[in-house]
C-alpha cells in the first residue's frame, strides 16, 4: 500500500522513526482495533490509535454520557451529555482524523456477542471497569487467538498487561487471579475515586502497546504486570507466571467455552 501526498504529511514524525517507516504506517492503516468502554481508559485509547492513523476503530458501549465523567472521560465533551458514548466518540474521532473508520458497537458486551465482536478485529483493548467484562474478554481473546491490551484502575494506582495466552507464551487473566471477586468486595470509579489524569496514563501505555503489537516492536508487555502509582510518582513491572493449572489456558482446562459467563 502506498501513501497518499497527505498521509506522507500527516504522519511525518512516524514516517521518520526507523522503527515505523513507510511500511509501519501502512501496517497502522490496515490495523483493526476493538476498544471496549469509551470512557475513562477509552477515550485516550481512541485518541491516541485514530491520531496514529489505526485504520478501523471499533467501539463498544451501552452506556450515555452523564456529567461526571467528564472529568476523565476526554473524548466526550459537555455537549454530549446525555447522548450515546459510542455517538459521542464518532463525532469526536471523526475531528481527530477522517481516514479512521470507526464503527460504533452500541451494546454491551456479553458471552453471546463476544466472540462475533472480537472476530471482525485483529487486537482487543479493555477499558472497561468491571470485572464480569475483565473475565469475558480474557476468555473469549484466548479462543479467539485475538492479543488482549488489558487496564485497570483504583483511585491513585494504573495496572496493565498484554494477554497472548493462546500463543503457548504468557499467562492469561486467570492465570493471576483464577475467579472473578465476589460483586460486593469490588470498589468500582463511582464508590472507590479515580484521579482523572490517571486514566489517561494507563490509556495512553495501552494505546502504546496496542500500536507495539501491531507493529511487532520492542517488548511486548506479555507476561509482566506494570503498576502505576502516581502518589509515589513511581512505575515498576512485575513478572506473571504461566499457571500451568490454569482453568482456561492451563494442561487440563475446565473452561472450554463461554457458556460460564451470563
Ligand atoms: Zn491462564
């Protein structure tokens, strides 16, 4: 695929990076994202993936725009209140970069439409903030062979890692923490508090890693854990291990389908 006089223009600082080039950039515009949530993790996902010139952005959603998310959730402005999240993300990207096509997925995520979604892309990012969800996409991106660019995020504190489980290499959600908490024990945004510029860290590392995986470059955030802490301004990687008991992607997996999640 060659660049357009335009393309040439508007991606001049990737075209100049060895590491990208000319065919780096075609290898973005041809690249399928799914980002699931276009809220406090989503909207810097979106940005940054359209600016870079990702080729097709699909963005699942159920939820309208309320006026306090407005403090993390960039994407969306005061305008928007009240509307569809994944309208609202359109629009916005639409400003940020014509060439990306984004498909609004306006539903929620569930066993029954997961794998369908996730089949028309090449590469999953969660940015969603529960962890029914969390567990869904860890499984259904294992069946689907499909690399999984996870965050989450409490209070002052970001944690990341890239799940490629299926590939033999690293370990899958599961592998950390095998079973979903108990809902009442789980502090979510509205109870627990997010500082907003901290989801914009964590969304900026993903769409920075999505952006590696799609590229092939450096070091995939496969198999180690990154922690953000931004009281202690500090960012440190931990080792995951593979649970070879693992009930997914272990030696004798139970779980063989979605048909657990509801
Ligand atoms: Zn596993």
């Amino acid at each position: 695929m060659d660049l357009t006089d335009r393309q040439f223009e508007r991606y001049a600082r990737h075209l100049i990076l060895d590491e990208i080039g000319e065919g780096g950039q075609a290898k973005l515009l041809a690249a399928r994202v799914l980002v699931i949530g276009a809220g406090g993790l989503g909207s810097p996902v979106l940005l940054y993936l359209a600016a870079a010139g990702v080729g097709t952005l699909g963005i699942v959603d159920d939820d309208t725009v309320d006026r306090s998310n407005l403090q993390r959730q960039i994407v969306h402005g005061e305008d928007r209140i009240g509307d569809s999240k994944v309208e609202s993300a359109v629009d916005a990207l639409a400003g940020v970069n014509a060439e990306t096509r984004v498909v609004p997925h306006h539903m929620r995520l569930v066993a029954a439409n997961a794998l369908g979604l996730i089949d028309g892309y090449d590469l999953v990012v969660d940015g969603s903030d529960n962890f029914a969800t969390r567990y869904l996409l860890n499984d259904a991106c294992y069946f689907a062979h499909k690399p999984l660019v996870a965050a989450s995020l409490l209070r002052f504190e970001g944690q990341m890692s890239t799940f490629k489980a299926y590939g033999g290499a690293g370990p899958c959600y599961r592998c950390l923490f095998r079973d979903p908490p108990p809902p009442d024990l789980v502090p979510r945004c509205e109870q627990a508090g997010i500082l907003g510029s901290v989801a914009g860290v964590m969304g900026t590392l993903q769409a920075t890693e999505t952006i590696k995986e799609i590229l092939g470059l450096g070091d995939s955030l496969s198999g180690r854990l990154l922690i953000y802490d931004a009281l202690a301004a500090s960012m440190r990687a931990i080792k995951l291990k593979r649970d070879p008991d693992c009930p997914l992607c272990g030696a004798h997996p139970s779980i063989r389908d979605l048909s657990s999640h509801k």
